[in-house]
C-alpha cells in the first residue's frame, strides 16, 4: 500500500482558483506461486477529484484536467 499527499497549489497566475490538499491511498494485494501470480490492486482509493494541470489557453477560459478516479483491477501473470 501507498499513500501521498499532494499539498494546496494555485490554478492560475495570480492565486484565483484554489484547489485544496488531497491525499492519494493506492494498493495492491495478490499472491505468487512458481508459474503463476494473481493480484487485486485499486488507485485512488478514496476517490479524490483534483485537477492535474490547467490554464488559461488563449484567453478563452481556464481550462483543466482530473486526475484518474478511482481504478480497480485484477493482474494475472503466468510464467512458463
């Protein structure tokens, strides 16, 4: 398991759009045997909606992009 935390930053150039501080919980839990190994693994665990890059392109509105929600999987690998 993993946690970070990714402290308050400013969207814009004269501190306008604030986005809070946001703490990302991702895990992975599975077992390995001689040929094969299988894990269960999710990021983003509390679903935490924050914006990864923005901007104010060409004047027309500041514009921006989220970060992944909340992902789950399942990794099966067999080795011969």
């Amino acid at each position: 398991a993993s946690a970070s935390w990714i402290g308050k930053k400013y969207l814009d150039e004269i501190n306008g759009y604030e986005q809070d501080a946001v703490v990302l919980i991702n895990a992975k839990l599975g077992y390995e045997a001689e040929h094969w190994a299988a894990y269960l693994w999710g990021e983003n665990l509390a679903d935490e909606l924050y914006v990864v890059r923005a901007g104010n392109y060409f004047s027309t509105g500041y514009y921006g992009r989220t970060a992944q929600p909340l992902a789950v999987g399942l990794e099966l690998t067999l080795r011969f």
